[in-house]
C-alpha cells in the first residue's frame, strides 16, 4: 500500500512541477514589419533571464528558434523587445539581466509562399526562491 501510494505521490509532484509554467505565450506575424511576435505574459513574482545576460552566470536566457522551412528564411538575429534590467542575483552569485511582466521578441522573415512558421521558445522562469527547470514551447503562425 505505501509503496502504490508513493507511486501516485511521485506522478503528482511531477505533474505538477511540470505544468508550473509560469508564462503565457502567443505568437503571430506582423504583415507591415515581416516579423514574427512573440509575447509571453509573465505572472507577478517570477521573471525570464535575457539573452544579454552574461555568459556563464549560471541562468539559461530565453532562446527563441524557427524551424528551418523552404516557404520562408529566417532575416537576421533574434531582436528583445521588452525592457530588462540588471541585478545582482544572489542565487546564481552573479549579475543576470532578467525581465519581468512580459517577455517580447521579434524574427525578420522572409515569406516566399503561404506557409505555416513554426518554432520553439527555449527558457527558464524563477522566482526569489526557486528556478523552475527550462523547458521549450512551441508555436505555430499561418502565414499569408
């Protein structure tokens, strides 16, 4: 009987560690600029690290791909849009530049034919106390 009932404990802590994600996204193209948006909605308490946080400070910095496809072709790098700041992130023991509230970046692409943009956001979420381990969403955009 302990046995079946750690088993089920087990199952729960890990799906509810897992589904702790603490950022909603949305995705979508922006006709006028050739961009794909990525938003994601950060709940109070907990923020993203930025990818102009320092190299081998510890935090893995949000990483947002695009699936390599013949009907478009990705134009330059990655640009964040949102506001960050620099601080002192004692669990790490180093400087981390981490944004709160909502995360945004932009993709230049280049669209041949209608077609359906598909990537994968990359990131990790913490809070004062505790990191959540990183974890990839993906998102599909039709494109017309």
């Amino acid at each position: 009987m302990l046995k079946h009932s750690l088993i089920i404990l087990f199952f729960f802590i890990t799906k509810f560690g897992i589904a702790q994600n603490h950022v909603k996204w949305n995705a979508n193209y922006n006709q006028d600029t050739k961009e794909v948006l990525l938003t994601g909605k950060i709940e109070e308490g907990w923020h993203l690290y930025s990818t102009s946080t320092p190299k081998n400070s510890g935090p893995i910095p949000v990483e947002v791909l695009l699936n390599k496809n013949k009907n478009y072709k990705q134009i330059g790098s990655v640009k964040e849009l949102s506001t960050a700041k620099l601080i002192f992130d004692v669990n790490f023991g180093s400087d981390v530049v981490i944004i709160e509230n909502e995360y945004i970046a932009a993709v230049k692409i280049k669209v041949k034919r209608d077609c359906n943009v598909t990537g994968e956001v990359y990131y990790m979420i913490c809070n004062d106390q505790m990191c959540l381990p990183p974890i990839n969403i993906p998102f599909t955009i039709d494109v017309k």
